[in-house]
C-alpha cells in the first residue's frame, strides 16, 4: 500500500514550502510599498487636464488649465477629467503588473 505524506506522493518538504511562502509574502510587501510610493499620470485634451494616481490607483491630484474651463461646456470638461482618470489608470494596472510577484496583481 502507497504511503500518503499529506502532498499528494510528491514528497514537498515543508520547510522549503514555508520559505518560499516566506519569500512571496516579503516579494508581495516590497511590491505594495512600491505601489504606494509611484505615481503615474494620465493626461487628456492635449494635457488640458491631468490627473495623478500612486499605483495603488488612489487619487493624489486633478490640474486643468484654465483654457479647458468653458461655462458653456461643462460636459466636456468632465469628460476631459473622466478621460485623464482612466489613462492614468491603465498605467496604474500595468505597473502593477510590472511590480507584484507573478500572477499576484489585482489580489490586493
């Protein structure tokens, strides 16, 4: 009769398991720390309207120069505002990729 270890027959060592968990836990860390600390920009309208994210996607900062306020439009401003948003967090999505140990981003 085969002899069941807990991990299926393929005799893991635990010890090693646990350090590489270890490892992942100091990677994922290090990468939040990083995230916390970027910034990224996203622009619209020709950089009438900036918005800056750390990479942890939270709002840090809106600019919009005066040309970009018509009273008459307001509409488009917003969509200047909503568009800058977006860009800036598409980068926030890929440098998180870039920073979180493999497959971890979008877990935290």
């Amino acid at each position: 009769m085969a002899k069941f270890n807990g991990f299926g027959g393929g005799g893991m060592n635990m010890q090693a398991m646990m350090k590489q968990a270890q490892k992942l836990q100091e990677q994922m860390q290090k990468a939040q720390q990083e995230l916390e600390e970027s910034e990224v920009e996203g622009t619209a309208g020709g950089e009438l309207v900036t918005v800056t994210l750390n990479g942890k996607k939270r709002l840090l900062a809106v600019n919009i120069a005066p040309e970009a306020i018509d009273p008459d439009d307001i509409e488009m401003l917003e969509d200047l505002i909503i568009a800058a948003y977006n860009d800036a967090y598409e980068q926030a999505e890929e440098l998180e990729k870039e920073l979180m140990p493999g497959g971890a981003a979008g877990l935290f």
